[in-house]
C-alpha cells in the first residue's frame, strides 16, 4: 500500500498544482463511509461535493457499470446508442416533457451547451445583438473560459482576463437589479435556485417567480443551473420546483452519474431547436457507459423517492445542527445546507477538526460549513456527524 507520504510527493512531482488539497488520500467508499490510504474510516457528509447522492459504491450503480463496461463502453455521437435517448427520456418525464436533451461530460460543460443554445436562440429570435447573458454575483457557473465570464466571482475572473464578452452580473435576489440589466440585448439570465459554492444562499420564491416573468416580458430565456441542487437533493427533483417556476433551460451534472462524470443540459424543445446538426458536439457526452451510470442512478433515485428521503433527513440534520452551540444558524434546503458558525469560529479550522475526528465537510465560506452527504443517509449517521460537528466546535473554543 503506497503511504500518504508517497501519494503526496507523487502528487507534488506529477499532478498540476491548481488544487490547496487536505492531506488525506481516500481509496475506497461504501455508502456514506470513505476510508483513507491509512485505513481511517470517516463518515463523507460532502459527497465529492454533491455528487454521490446514492452514497459510495452503490451495488445497482456498480454493476450496472460493470455489465455495460462488459458490453459497449463507448461509441460515437455519430451513431445513435441504446442508453442515451433512455436517458433524455427519463430526464424529459422528470422536468414535465416538451424537451431535448444535450449530454456532456461536466456542469461547466452543461452550462456550456446552455449558453450557446442561448445565444443562437437570441440570435434567431431577436437580431444579432441580442447574445448576452445576465448571472448573479456570488454564482458559480464553471471554470471554463466562457462558464468563467457568467461565475459573477470577480477574485476567480481576474487572473484569466479578457474573458468572452456578452456576460453582467446584478446581484443575487434583487429584481430591480435584473430589470434594470435585462435588454432587448439579453439573451438569457442564469440563476442558480440555491447559490452553491456561494455559501448555499437559496434565491427566495418570490424572486425567482418574478424573473421568470420578467424574463417572459423581456423575451429572454430563463436558464437555472442545477447542477449542484438538481435530482433531488433540495427534497424536489429540482430546486426551482420549490417556486413553481418552468425555465426554458435547466443544466445538471454532478449527482447524474454518481460519481461518473456526466452533465445534460435540458431544454424546451422549441428552444432546443435553435441548434441545428453540427451546432454542438463532444467526444464523450452521452456514451454508453456514463449514460448507463446515468439510468442506473436515475433508476435508484425514483425507487428510493431522494426527494423525499431528502426533505427528511434534512430536517433531522438541521434540527439536531441548530442544537449545537457553535452552530448559530442553519441555511439551505433540503440536504444542501451551509451551518453558520458561532462569531470566533473559523470555518476552516472547525472542517479540519472534522476531518481529524473522522467526518468530512468543507467550509463553504469562511464561517460555514456545507453539508452535502448521500441522499441516503442514516439517521444514526446524521446523528454521528452532528455529535463531530459539536466536538469540533467545542474544540475551537465554539462553547465558550
Ligand atoms: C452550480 C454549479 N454549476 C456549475 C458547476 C461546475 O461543474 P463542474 O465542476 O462539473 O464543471 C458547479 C460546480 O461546483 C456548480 O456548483
């Protein structure tokens, strides 16, 4: 067994250095427990960031891959393959029908496809001026040049200017904001329902009922990245369901494949018809074996009702959070939650104490917490992790 030591250097000597990793190397899961290089069993309450909503090495997930790896792993989109439009299908039924879908590899991808879509929509339909998209400050839409240019981070941006043209950020739940950035110039705003990497900042229902009116009035389209939030970790298959809202575009990625890198990018077919053959492409997108992760995922998922499972297990962990005392406040929704820290606590250093006590979070922001762990987690299992958080608290002086 190569050491933690050995990992790092090879790491150091071999890999770009673009990530500030934790040293800690994990080389197996089952469910929501991970073990690390050393033999440490933790407890993963972050998921690969939101990614394996069905917890480690899921046996449906696994042999499903194992059996399409034995049968066609690859072909491409030159040729039709038998998973993928079963895929879309699924997905079409899960945002209402009336759709098409596009397969990439990444949420940056899928938001790549989005805003490409957007603009020759735009273009088609309003001249060719109207291309530009409209995002939210504290978004995150990728790292991708063009994703990059719609993330309205500006410390993110500033290192690889000039970014593609065409992008404006307004801030987060403020429609006068939007109205007064919203053109006949606008092809389409971009709007997470709950900001991830922002913090986990949900956008209030009121907000996004009236963007998507606004957008309606404007004649631009409304495009929600869920690739965070999407496929039922919000206690909805998606996150702006909780507003009753229909978007025109919906991207989503990370809980797709289960850990297998897929990303879709939804929309309604009218729209989706601004793409003509030749339009938009990728090696990858939708090849069998991702696509089968996909169905398997999807097939676990309407099973088990993660919506469901979600919206009460989300109640249990905010409860059972909101108990301990370095924890002031709990936001989010669903399984997607940010714990705002007692003032004094440094979030970093309190995931850190987790990490040593055997459970993994990240700090979200640098007084929060996020907590993103398998759709199907244990009540006994939030309960472990909630008693980690309270330690690690305590362990920074969050009692005092
Ligand atoms: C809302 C949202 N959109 C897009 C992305 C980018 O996805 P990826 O890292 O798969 O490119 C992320 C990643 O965290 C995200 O949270």
């Amino acid at each position: 067994m190569t050491t933690l030591d050995q990992l790092v250097a090879l790491d150091a000597g071999n890999v770009m250095q673009t990530y500030g990793r934790l040293p800690v190397a994990f080389v197996r899961g089952e469910g929501s427990y991970l073990w690390d290089s050393e033999g440490k069993r933790y407890l993963d309450f972050l998921g690969g960031l939101a990614v394996t909503s069905l917890g480690h090495a899921h046996p449906e997930v696994a042999d499903a891959l194992a059996d399409q790896a034995r049968t066609l792993l690859h072909v491409s989109n030159l040729y039709y393959n038998d998973v993928q439009p079963r895929v879309a299908e699924r997905l079409n039924a899960l945002l209402g029908g009336g759709g098409r879908v596009f397969f990439a590899n990444s949420g940056a991808e899928a938001n790549e496809c989005a805003i490409k879509l957007a603009r020759r929509h735009g273009q088609q339909h309003g001249g060719p001026d109207r291309y530009h998209v409209v995002s939210a400050y504290g978004s995150f839409h990728g790292r991708t040049l063009t994703t990059l240019a719609a993330t309205g981070q500006p410390q993110k941006q500033e290192t690889f200017q000039p970014l593609p043209s065409g992008f404006r950020q307004v801030a987060y739940n403020d429609l006068d904001a939007l109205a007064a950035a919203v053109d006949d110039r606008v092809a389409a705003v971009m709007l997470e329902a709950v900001q991830g990497e922002g913090g986990v900042v949900p956008a209030s229902p009121e907000y996004l009922r009236a963007l998507r009116q606004l957008c309606d009035e404007r004649e631009a389209l409304l495009i929600v990245d869920e690739v965070q939030c999407g496929l039922g970790r919000t206690g909805k298959w998606f996150a702006f369901e909780h507003a009753g809202v229909a978007p025109d575009i919906v991207t989503m990625a990370k809980a797709l494949g289960n850990g297998v890198p897929i990303g879709a990018c939804w929309a309604r077919a009218e729209v989706a018809a601004a793409f003509a053959p030749g339009d938009h492409a990728t090696t990858f997108g939708g090849q069998p074996l991702a696509a089968r992760a996909a169905l398997a995922t999807l097939t676990v998922m309407e099973r088990e009702d993660v919506p469901a499972r979600a919206r009460r297990a989300g109640t249990r962990l905010a409860e059972a959070l909101l108990k301990v005392d370095g924890v002031a406040d709990v936001r989010g929704v669903g399984l997607l939650m940010a714990a705002e820290l007692a003032p004094g606590l440094d979030a970093k250093a309190v995931a850190q104490g987790c990490l040593d006590a055997g459970l993994v979070v990240n700090a979200v922001t640098a007084t929060a917490l996020r907590l993103a762990p398998s759709l199907l987690v244990a009540d006994d299992e939030i309960d472990a992790a909630v008693a980690i958080v309270a330690q690690a608290c305590a362990a920074q002086g969050g009692d005092a």
